[in-house]
C-alpha cells in the first residue's frame, strides 16, 4: 500500500524557520536597499526644494542652484588635490 499512500515511515523535513532567520533576512533587504531609497528620496526633496525657491523668489532659486553647483566644483578641486592612492 506504500505505493498508494507513499512511505509508512514520516518524512524528515527541516523544521519551518524561526523569527530570528526572518528578522535577519528583512534587515538585510533594507539594509541593501537603504542607499538606492535614499539617494531617490534626496534627490526628490531637492527638486521639491528648488522648486519652492523659485516659486518663493527667482532670487533665492538661483542662489540654491549656484550653491548646487559651488558643492560640485568644490568636490571636483578636492578631488584633483587628493588623487587616488593606487598601490
């Protein structure tokens, strides 16, 4: 009758996994998709800020977006001044 019903002897399966195993796999989920997310959000609240300022006054607009650009040049020189140490 084995061959009907399968063996008569119960299956050895694993036991089901516990909380911890779960909290474990959600941690590193979000720990992975942190940077990505927040990078995304950033750089929507930055449009949402600018857009704010030139709806505030032109003036305070083009002042958050000269600053844009001073923080990229800035990197760009320190960048140039500090090369890489390639051993």
């Amino acid at each position: 009758m084995g061959f009907y019903y399968g063996p008569s002897e119960p299956k050895n399966d694993p036991p089901p996994g516990s909380w911890r195993e779960t909290l474990v796999i959600i941690w590193v989920v979000f720990k992975a998709l942190a940077l990505p997310l927040g990078l995304l959000f950033g750089a929507i609240l930055g449009l949402v800020l600018v857009l704010w300022a030139f709806l505030t006054s032109v003036w305070l607009g083009l002042a958050l977006v000269g600053l844009g650009a001073a923080a990229v040049v800035a990197r760009g020189v320190w960048e140039a001044r500090h090369p890489p140490d390639l051993r």
